[in-house]
C-alpha cells in the first residue's frame, strides 16, 4: 500500500514549537520569521525533511505559509482547506488568515513593528515571493533579511535526512522523444532568446528533460535536483550521486555532464566570472539562486522556465500512453464502483476500507508505481472537505442516505490519472440530486466546449459554474489543472480556472471538475481528465475550432442525476459517454462486474 493513514495531527504541538522557535529567533537578533510549504525547488510535494511548516503548526496541506513574529502568529491556506486547518492547527497561536482574500504580504505590513527584522530563507522563497515581501517589510518599516541557516532546522530535533532515492531512466516508448532531443530543441529556444544558460530548478522539468524518473517525493516520481541548460547544447545536473546506479550513469552519461549536488554554487560563480546571461524563472527559482548569480557577475535574465510549456504540449506516445492509463485505471475504478454500490449499503464500510479497496484494485492491474496522490475518501459532512484527507480519527463509515466522494489517481509508467466520483449511498435526497445534476450541467459545459486558437481556462471556467450561479451558488477551486505524463498529478501552465491566462494548445492534458460543497452535510465533486484536441473545422462554422477528449472512462451515479435539469444537448452527452465507457471497459471485465456496468451506465 502507498497510503497511511495514522493521525498526526496535535495542535498543542505548534504551541511549543511556536515556542521554539522564537526563542531561536531571538538567539539570533531576528523579530520574525517566514515559514513557507516549500523546499528548495519550490514544488507541491515534499520530502519529509522539508514538510516544516506541518512540523511547527499540524497543518498538513499541500499549500500554505506560516509568518512568526515576537508576539503573534498567523497561518495562510487556499479555499481548499478552510476546514482543515481549523481542525489541525491551534488557532490561539497561529490566526488562520484565507491566502488570497488576506494575503501575508497584506500581514506583514499590517503587523510587522517598525524597525523589525523579518527573517526569511531564500532557498524556501521564489523570486518574486522575496519581491512582495520585501515591499511589504519596508512598507511597515521594518526589513526582510536571509538567513544562512534555517532557525526552525535548528529546533527541529528529529528532522528526517534529505532522500535519496534512484534515478530511473524513462523508456522512451512513454516520453516519446530522445533526451537528446528535447535538450537541442530547449538550447535553441535559449539562443533565440539571448541567453547563454537556463538554470532548471523544477524536478519535473528535469524529468522530462532528461527522460529520468525518481522517489524523492511522495506518490510523484521526481528526481530532486538541479540543471544547467546550455546554449550549446551542453547540460550539467547537480545530485546526490547515491542516487545514481550504472544504469542511470550510463542513461544521463550520453546527454548531461553529472556533477555533485553541492557543486552548483561554484558552478553559478563560473557563469557569473564569464559574464554570462543566465534565465530564471521568478516564479520558481529560489531566490538563494538569482542572489548567488547576480553577486558573481553574471546578468541575470528572467523569464519562464523553457521546459514548463514543451513538457505541457504531450506528444502523440504521451498522449495514447495516458489513454492507455486510463482505460486500465476505468476498469479498476469500474471493479470498485460495482463493490461500493454492493457493499456500503449494507454497513460496514469505512471510509478507510473503501481507499484501501480502491487502491488493491489498481494494485492487481499489475503496472501500479504508486497512488498520484493521497485518496479523498470523505462519507457524508467529510465530502465538504475539499481536500479532506482520511485519519484513523476522521475515519467515518459510509452511511445509508449520505453521498460518498472519491477523488483519486495512480502513478503508471503510461501515464498519471486523477479522478473523482460522487456517489449516493442508498437513496439520495432532493438537494443532493438538484445540485449534482448542476454541478454535472458545469462538467458537460467544460468537456463540449469548442473554441478557437488562443483561448485560455480562465476564458472557459464559467462554462462550469452557470448552472450553479443561477440557484446563487458557487465552488471555492479552480475547474481544472494540468496533469503531468508519469509525473506530477498538478502540472502548469495550464488550466481551467479565473487565473488560467494561458492559452490551452493542442496535447495539454487538463482536469475537468466543478463541484458544490455544503459544510457540515456533504461533498459533490465530477471530475475527468481530457486532453485539448487539434482545430477542426465546425459544421457551417467559419473558424477552425479546438476542444476537448474526454480520457476518463468510469461510470457517473445515475441515482443522482435529475433528468428534468438536463438539455436534450446534455442528456446525449451524458449517453454517449457512458455508452463509450461501457464499450471500452467491458471486455477487461468479468461476467458479474460488466452486468453491474451494464446497468450503471444505462441511457437515460
């Protein structure tokens, strides 16, 4: 099994820590501290040794920030988890604070003391998030000043080491493309672009780079390390060499230079000496990073990083790998579907038994490499917790009359997959049905959308929430983000929500998953995963349009459909579907569980 589920959470714990930590601050002259959910490459997942601000306050979310002061505290998190941190925080030592309604940079001015110095360290801070907090530090009169050394590192006692986990080649049957390749076709956009060198900070654009794969991280494959991209051609990769056998020594040794992780200092001390213009991107680069170049001597260009959107764009092997992925994960969800509607209603399941059965059904498909990310697993009121994650103290059986919501995925060397379902328990209640049908209305608007070259998600996200407005309601998340090909389930640039400014292209994989939320009653969430298809012309149309393929294939709870809310438009789709998914997953399946799909994807 990939997942735990033991309960770590200990509010008191961030009382003491708390604690702690101030008085290490004080030990070092410094009057706050900035405590981010990041590691040195600036990712949603982390390993264990970097998961500080879980350590200092409970919060186990995958985004937030903490800010310590001498006398106060606060605690930043996304709409997603609004609950959760209320349940997993002492709220007495840390004020929790909405990350975009009140921002830390609004914080800090509002409550660092004049004359204060706010410590922060620049491995943990992106460029830009150093910028905004500067402004904000001297705004209130005080500064933001880098520490060498991390003063939370200094009071954690039991601080897990650093992983150091193997390199995998990545076969080339998947990525579709040499290595070798991709780095001619990045140093060419470098030479267009005027610069001598890009530094890759972001394991995934180094996975995908050099066709490699990791463990460095829970449930996704990343190498964590760092690159040197040559105008040239030429590649340095700075890493643990434990993490290195023959096999990947002899992969990398044909199109990079392996060097010691340690060694990318000097290595940047050398660019700056020879007077180079080196890339970064602000939004991901530490800024340890652009202050190490910049007192070197070298000019400092920023802009994105050159593999986000090529690693976005899938080739034609990535593309049919992860329908290949989701036609095997379609018939391991069916199997689990059929247990669920079988086995929940008569009592006795848990919100635990059914991730635990829901993983060993991906498990007997035999290409499982890990779950993509921990289950959402949430019975009744816990389905309102966006990104809910099951404990053996949260654990709650799935009751008759209650709607169960599963979101989940798997890692296969094919590809990644990230799925939800809402499913009824029994018979579901009026509300329940009128407001899964709308939230579905929003995920048919999203999956038959046309629309022309240049269209961004922002542009397509209200597709998914006219329904819902129109009965004056609403969700708190993005409609979709971008997923990776056997890498990171949240992948950019892309994606479907209000901030999705970039234009969606031909071989982007995107999420498609509006949803309703009542606190304290119940969680609706559809999701599918689809990719963004080429322009093709439209019957009588005078624009070639895109749109896009649905990857997904896996049965939507019938019982919880009202009919009478749906279009003529709508219930086709919804047909036409569910005929697709019962034509592609049957023949994988045996005699009783292909009966049960018959029926659960039944034309309405």
């Amino acid at each position: 099994m990939f997942q735990t589920y033991e309960d770590s959470a200990n509010p008191a714990l961030g009382i003491e820590r708390a604690a702690k930590l101030r008085a290490e601050l004080g030990r070092r002259g410094l009057d706050g501290f900035l405590i981010p959910r990041s590691d040195e490459h600036q990712g949603e997942y982390v390993p264990a040794h970097a998961e500080r601000l879980r350590w200092l306050t409970g919060f186990s979310g995958s985004a937030g920030m903490a800010i310590v002061l001498s006398d106060k505290a606060a605690i930043f998190v996304d709409g997603r988890y609004t609950l959760q941190v209320r349940g997993q925080v002492d709220l007495d030592t840390f004020e929790a604070k909405h990350l975009m309604d009140e921002p830390p940079s609004r914080w800090i001015e509002e409550n660092l003391p004049k004359g204060a110095k706010l410590a922060y360290d620049p491995w943990l801070h992106t460029i830009d998030a150093v910028a905004r907090f500067r402004k904000a530090a001297e705004k209130a009169g005080g500064t933001l000043v880098p520490v060498d050394t991390n003063p939370l590192d200094t009071v954690w006692d039991d601080q897990p080491e650093p992983p150091v986990a193997k390199i995998v080649p990545h076969p080339i049957e998947f990525a579709g493309e040499p290595a070798a390749d991709k780095i001619r076709r990045l140093a060419s956009d470098l030479m267009s672009g005027d610069a001598d060198t890009a530094v890759l900070t972001m394991p995934d654009s180094i996975a995908w780079a050099f066709n490699i794969r990791g463990a460095d991280v829970p449930h996704t494959p990343l190498p964590l390390s760092f690159a040197l991209l040559h105008e040239d051609g030429h590649a340095e990769l700075f890493i643990d060499e434990r993490k290195l056998d023959d096999k990947a020594r002899a992969h990398l040794g044909n199109i990079v230079t392996v060097c010691p992780r340690d060694e990318l200092g000097s290595a940047l001390d050398e660019l700056g000496a020879g007077k180079k213009t080196v890339l970064v991107d602000p939004a991901t680069c530490a800024s340890w990073i652009e202050a190490r170049l910049s007192a070197a001597g070298a000019e400092v260009k920023r802009g994105t990083d050159p593999c986000e959107l090529p690693k976005a764009i899938k080739n034609e092997a990535e593309v049919n790998g992860t329908r290949a992925a989701h036609l095997r994960d379609g018939q391991a969800l069916t199997k689990f579907l059929k247990w669920i509607a079988t086995e929940a209603p008569k009592g006795g399941v848990t919100e635990i038994d059914a991730a635990q059965r829901l993983e060993a059904f991906r498990a007997e498909t035999g290409e499982l490499k890990d779950v993509s990310f921990d289950t959402i697993s949430g019975a009744g009121a816990n389905g309102a917790i966006v990104h809910y994650r099951v404990t053996t103290a949260t654990n709650m059986p799935l009751k008759p009359g209650e709607l169960f919501l599963v979101d989940s995925g798997a890692q296969y060397m094919d590809g990644t997959t990230d799925v939800t379902r809402t499913i009824a328990i029994g018979k579901a209640g009026a509300e329940e049905r009128d407001r899964f049908t709308r939230v579905l209305k929003g995920h048919i608007g999203i999956a038959t959308a046309r629309f022309p070259e240049g269209t961004s998600g922002a542009q397509l996200d209200a597709f998914a929430r006219m329904a819902l407005w129109k009965s004056g309601l609403d969700y708190d998340h993005g409609t979709g983000h971008g997923v990776g090909s056997y890498l990171s389930v949240h992948e950019g640039p892309q994606r479907i929500s209000k901030m999705g400014h970039q234009p969606l292209k031909p071989g982007m994989i995107v999420s498609n998953e509006p949803g309703y939320y009542k606190p304290g009653g119940y969680g609706i969430r559809i999701e599918n995963l689809c990719v963004v298809t080429p322009p093709a012309p439209v019957k009588g149309g005078e624009r070639m349009m895109m749109g896009f393929e649905t990857l997904t294939l896996a049965p939507i709870d019938l019982n919880l459909v009202e009919k009478a809310l749906l279009t003529e438009e709508e219930v086709a789709w919804l047909n036409a579907y569910h005929a697709r998914v019962r034509a592609a997953l049957s023949p994988g399946l045996d005699a009783e569980t292909k009966a049960w799909l018959e029926e659960a994807t039944r034309a309405i």
